[in-house]
C-alpha cells in the first residue's frame, strides 16, 4: 500500500473544516466550515464509480467550487445520499438543510431546526430511503428521503453516534457513556452490544464512532468483521455483526478522533494522534485487523476523514484546510 499527499484546497479566509465528505458515486466533496461556511467541490474524473480516469493518472483540477449559503455556526455534519443525490448538512445550533442537484448546481430543497440541541450525528439507510439524526440531548429523528417524519424518540442518554445495520433492520446508537445501544428500524429498543475493548479504560475515555460497512460492494472474505466501535483511548474493535462475541480488539496508540470504512469495505482508515510522540496520522487496517499503513501528517488535528468511490484516495480535513490523498 503506498501513500502520498496529491493534492491540498484551502478553505477561504482560512476557515476550520469541522465535517468533510466524500460522494462515492459521483465524486463531489462536501466540506463543512466554521461560521457557517460550506463547500461542495469536485476533482475531474475524481475517482467516482462513473468516473473514466482514476487512481494515479486522474487530474486534480477542481470541476466545481461552490460555496452554499444557510448555515450561520459551524457545520459539523456532512453526508450524501448517493441513491438519491442529496446532501444533508447541520450546524451546531441544530440547523439541518438538505440540498438537491440542479442543472448542475446545488440548491436548498429543505430545512428543519430543533434549536434545543446540537446535532451529533447523522446517517442515510442503504438503500437511501431513511436518515436517522441523532442530537446530543437524546432526542432521535427518523425520516424519509422525501421529507416526511417517519418517526421520532426521546431516548434517557447523551447521544454520540448512529448506525445502520447493512440489512437496514436495526439502528445502532452510541452515547456519551461509552455503550452502544440496538434498536429496531420502528424505534423500539431490542439490546445493547458488549464492549470488550474497554476493560481497562480510563474514565476520560468517549466513543468517537460507530461505522457499520454496508456491503453493497461485497466482502472481502465471507463473514469478515464490518462493524467498527472506535473510541478516543485508541481501543476499537471490529465485529462480525453487533451480537459478535469474539470480535477483533486493536490498540492503535492514538488518541483517536475519526474512522471511516472504505467503500468496498477492505481498508479502515482510523485518525487521530500518536500518544507518545503528538504527531497527527491516519492508520491503514484490513477488516481482520491487520495494520496496511500509517500516514503521518503535518498539523495538529484530523477533524474529518472520507474515501472516493474506488478507495483509492481519501479526503482528510486537517486543522485549516482539507487534503487529499
């Protein structure tokens, strides 16, 4: 596996990327600022699964670089709706807007504001059919691709992260206590996942991410671990599926602040610093938890992380400015 920087974007006014995100199937990249600033941009031929020039021979000129107007605090939350062609985007006061395609260009098509608390994270099904938003308050919102409120929850816990299962049956909720909790797609809550990889763990520890690979590009071996349950001590571990009770434990000897599958589900990208040494990385593992590669990085903290559709580059949103590799 080799790794080099090709290219790096710098935010205007030199902003701090808090969100990045990267659509598989037709290559744009959403970036998410501070003061409300977001970007939606595109490499020519970037490596999207419809793309005729990938890898190490694809151009690095931008095709697109438009800035979209609506959010005033930080967006902190970016992600596509490949199915569909939507983009969903939150701030920190709780602002979500979608964005549709037109004629080339990105327009507001919907917007929702709870103003009671942050969004913490949010999640399209597979099929791209239903988005699950989590707030930090514990209050869940589960709707349809167009608009309607399917249903929604005030769950007793400080909510981090969501989930869902390939089969898009089951909604995985991760809190600020470190437990990861099962629902069904319906809102009813069914158990919670046992945490192996945190027996020893200090009480500062917090979950930084559950990231469930979906499948959709099959696997790399039958029955291989595809959900990751990262937390910020470095520990992860890697499950067959969320009852798995011998799942793959790693120590990567980060403080960890993002991980982020691959889209065919063979490489898992893990962020943060080293503990001993203060230097920012990006860790390379398979799914059986094998260590590919470590990219070290200049700058102080990777606030986002998100592969192209082949899994051949990778999109990093560095302190001020996004890079990609």
């Amino acid at each position: 596996m080799f790794i080099y920087l090709s290219k790096k974007i710098g935010m205007p006014n030199n902003a701090t990327l808090h969100s990045i995100s990267w659509n598989g199937e037709q290559g744009w990249i959403a970036c998410g600022a501070s003061d409300g600033m977001l970007k939606v941009l595109k490499l020519d031929a970037s490596g999207s699964k419809d793309g005729n020039v990938r890898g190490l021979a694809a151009p690095n000129n931008l095709s697109m670089n438009q800035t979209l107007e609506g959010h005033n605090g930080n967006v902190v939350c970016v992600t596509w709706n490949e199915n569909y062609r939507k983009l969903t985007t939150s701030d920190e006061s709780g602002m979500i807007i979608v964005w549709m395609l037109y004629k080339g260009m990105w327009y507001e098509e919907m917007i929702n504001s709870r103003n009671k608390s942050v969004v913490r994270d949010m999640s399209w099904s597979g099929d791209g059919q239903k988005i699950c938003i989590i707030y930090e308050d514990g209050a869940v919102i589960v709707g349809s691709v167009d608009g309607n409120r399917i249903w929604g929850s005030e769950l007793k816990m400080n909510l981090l992260s969501v989930a869902w299962s390939p089969d898009n049956r089951r909604i995985l909720f991760g809190t600020k206590d470190n437990q990861v909790h099962v629902y069904d797609n319906t809102g009813s809550s069914m158990y919670k996942v046992t945490i192996y990889c945190l027996e020893d763990a200090s009480p500062d520890v917090k979950l930084v991410s559950i990231r469930w690979y979906d499948g959709s590009e099959g696997y790399v071996e039958p029955n291989c671990p595809s959900l990751c349950i990262a937390y910020s001590n470095g520990r992860i571990q890697l499950m067959r599926s969320e009852t798995d009770d011998n799942p793959v434990l790693l120590d990567t000897g980060l403080n960890l602040t993002r991980v982020c599958w691959n889209y065919g589900g063979s490489a898992l990208a893990v962020a943060g610093v080293g503990v001993d040494d203060k230097v920012c990385m990006v860790q390379f593992y398979d799914p059986n938890g094998v260590h590919l590669r470590t990219l070290k990085m200049s700058g102080s903290h990777i606030y986002g992380i998100s592969w192209e559709g082949q899994g051949l580059r990778i999109a990093l949103a560095v302190d001020t400015r996004s890079e990609e590799h």
